[in-house]
C-alpha cells in the first residue's frame, strides 16, 4: 500500500493495475495488454511480480508452476516482506528461482528495502545504485 501511494502521489499514472487472483500468469496480462492498444495508445509499464517471503516454501510447493508463471514473464520479481526473514533464507530462494527470473530483489516498506529500485523500474527513473544485500544489511541494523 506504501509504494503505492508514493507512487500516485509523486508520479500520478492513469491507471496503475494490480493484479490480486494470484493466479495469472505474466504472459496472459502482457497479452492482454498488448491487445488493448490496437484501438488506443498507451504505455505498459514493467510487470513486478511479488512473492512472500516468509510463505515462499509452502507457496512454492503448493504451486510452483504458476509461480514460475509469473516470474518468467516479470520485469522485475521482488521478494517481499524480506525484513522478517534472514539472508540465509533469502540466498535459498534467490537460488531456486534464477532459473525462473533475471533477479530477485528483496523488498521491505517498513525498512525501506529495495523501494527506490521499485520506483525506478516502475516510473523509469534511475535509482541511486545500492546492492540489495548491503541495503538490507543496513536496514537491520537500525
């Protein structure tokens, strides 16, 4: 809900879509996208696809077909709610799903982890460069 009010509130889009189902793949919603400006134009931001952290084993192993689904296609997959979970963990599910996406990044609002390369991708505006890790590193440590 943060990064979404940060958006609308320093960027303002037209429409912002999220897609709630969780049962979606990215291609289907690239598709349908696509379809859509054959009668208007418009632009089609990056597709993020969000995985829980702390529930990623019993997601993954309840569906990890759509959830490579969703990843393959995505722009961008950020591992959220990485604050409750520690790098040993994290380091486990960047292993299991580089195979599936280009990276994984982890995200946490309330420590503001990985916020600003959200932003950046979503409004196309370059982010200061911070690795993930030492950001997150940071992050736990105040």
């Amino acid at each position: 809900m943060a990064l979404k009010k940060e958006l609308k509130r320093n960027h303002n889009p037209d429409f912002l879509f999220i897609e709630p189902s969780e049962m979606v793949v990215t291609q289907e919603i690239r598709n349908v996208l696509a379809m859509g400006r054959r009668d208007i134009s418009y632009e089609i931001g990056p597709l993020i696809t969000l995985v829980n952290g702390p529930d990623f084993d019993s997601l993954w192993q309840d569906r990890s077909f759509l959830m490579i689904g969703q990843m393959k296609d995505a722009d961008l997959v950020a591992l959220t709610r990485s604050d409750l979970m520690d790098e040993r963990s994290i380091h486990e599910i960047e292993q299991r799903v580089t195979a599936h996406a280009s990276s994984l990044l982890p995200l946490s609002v309330p420590c503001n982890v990985g916020v600003r390369k959200v932003m950046a991708a979503v409004t196309g505006q370059p982010s200061r460069k911070l690795e993930a890790s030492a950001e997150y590193q940071n992050a736990r440590k105040s």
